[in-house]
C-alpha cells in the first residue's frame, strides 16, 4: 500500500490499541498498517503464527510503533479469551476490533461436505462472534469505550451464488453489526461494517479465481463500472474513518466500497454457472493444493 495516499494526518490514532483477525496478510495487513502509521498500537492475529510475526517485524521495520502479533485460531473460544487475557494485562484495554479474518472458496453446493461449510462457517460466523462477544464484554465490564469494524461482502444484500458458507455467514456478521449497535450503544460502544468489492490479494485470488482466466478477469476490473479494481489505500481511509475520533455518530452500517460494482452487476459469482465439471474440477485440486500449502505454516 502507497501509505502516502492515506487521508488523514500523521497521529490520528496514538490513543487507539486495536486488534486486526488475520492481520499476517491480504486486507487485514493492509488495514494494519494503516492504523500503524497513523500512530496505533497494533495487534494482529491468525492460525498462522510464524505469518504474523514476520508482518509484525516488516511493519515496525518500515514504520516505527509497535505492533504484536498473536497465534489464535478464532474458531476457537477459549483461545480467544486467553489471547485477550494477554493483551490485557501485558499491554491494556484494546479500543478497536477488526473482524477480519475469514475463509471462503468458490463451489457449486450440492458438492459442498459438511467439513467444507463448517471450515467457513466455524471462522466467518462462529468466531466473529466470539471474538466480538469476548471483547464487548470486556468493555461493558470496565466501562470503556470500543468500536468493531467487520468485513463483509456485498452479497448479504443479494446473496452469493457458488460461495453460499460465505454468503451465510456473512449476512449474520451484517446482521450482529446492526443489533449490536443497538443493544450496546448505551455502553459507548460502534459497529459497523465494510462490503468491499474486488480488492486482490493472493489468498482470495487463488481460492476465488483458481481458474487459468480468474486471476485475469478480477485484476482486470472488466466487471467493473469503473474499469479497475480498488487500490489498499481507499479501503484502509474508509477503515481509518470508521475506527478513528471524529466520526463517532456513524453506527450500525454497513458501507460498500466497490465502484458500484454491486450496483450493477450484483457483484457476485453468478456468471460461474456456466461452468462444467472440467472446469469445477480443476478449480477444487487448485483450491485444495493452496490449502495444503497454508496448513504448512500453521502453528495452531
């Protein structure tokens, strides 16, 4: 990320102490970052441990400040709680949570398995609510303030054909974000969340457009109103506006960030219908061979 097109000025976050889910790598590293160089104190986390220590060490080296990195798997709830335990008594109180981690790949349905659904469900919806749970809680019982940022996508408006675990779960995420808001901003605590369009990284594209022509066509920005796809420094500003001080009224939404992507075409894996079984074979020993390569560097 150009860190130089970031909107706002330099010491915006020195009192922020906010926790990225899956902060190694793609947009979660990215948002990190961000929050860094505003002047954040930054805590990432993600199954693979070695990941986040490496992007810790990278970040700190190119910016300064401090960020600590964490192995949790947030499937897990007492894992969670026991991270949370660490962070605060070693560093103090978080005052931000990204929800960011989460897993998807794209399927016809009728071959998901159960383990398939539940390897994304356990992550996008179990454990964004764990995590979520465990740290509003910790808020509500010492009365400070917080705010939650969840990454979405735009089809918990209209659905995600050929990626329905994802399209499920984050339409609760949506729908935790907007109750949440409710229910706990007596307690001085935000949620919202973010919908981006097409922003590629290297987990999503392999996963998402594991084809010869995916990588093409979502790089291309061909489905795209604009013409492109969307550059890391415009999604960490619209992150950076939701987490820092100045616009505290914003509160249970969810914005889209997609060039009007949504808008136009649906923004989802519609067109994949017209896939045969070569071709959705192919995909599956693609997706399968990047996750056998992920669970190498997994230390929990």
């Amino acid at each position: 990320m150009d860190t130089s097109k970031l909107m706002f000025r330099d010491g915006l976050m020195k009192d922020e102490r906010i926790l990225v889910t899956g902060g190694g790598t793609g947009l979660g590293k990215e948002m990190a970052e961000g929050f860094l160089k505003l002047g954040a104190e930054v805590h990432i986390c993600g199954r693979r441990g070695g990941v986040c220590e490496e992007t810790a060490k990278e970040l700190m080296e190119k910016h300064g400040g401090k960020v600590v990195p964490h192995a949790c798997d947030i499937r897990v709830a007492e894992a969670i709680t026991d991270m949370n335990d660490e962070i605060w008594a070693k560093h103090g109180p978080l005052t931000g949570l990204v929800n960011n981690a989460a897993g998807n790949f794209i399927s016809r349905t009728e071959d998901l398995s159960i383990r398939g659904f539940d390897a994304i469900a356990n992550i996008v919806f179990r454990g964004t609510f764990y995590m979520t749970h465990d740290i509003g809680t910790r808020w509500i019982k010492g009365g400070t303030r917080g705010n939650v940022i969840s990454i979405l996508t735009t089809w918990v408006w209209n659905g995600g054909p050929f990626v329905v675990p994802s399209a499920m779960s984050k339409a609760a995420v949506n729908t935790m974000t907007q109750s949440l808001a409710v229910e706990w901003a007596r307690y001085g605590l935000r949620f919202n969340a973010i919908a981006p369009g097409p922003f590629p990284t290297e987990g999503m594209s392999k996963r998402l457009a594991p084809d010869a022509d995916g990588a093409k066509r979502m790089d291309s920005g061909t489905a795209n109103p604009m013409g492109r796809v969307g550059e890391m420094h415009e999604l960490v500003n619209l992150a950076v506006l939701l987490m820092g001080p100045g616009a505290e009224y914003i509160n249970g939404q969810t914005i889209a960030i997609d060039g009007a992507m949504y808008n136009a075409s649906g923004g989802n894996f519609s067109q994949l219908a017209a896939w045969g079984d070569d071709q959705w074979q192919a995909a599956k020993d693609a997706i399968t061979a990047t996750n056998n390569a992920d669970k190498a560097q997994r230390t929990v």
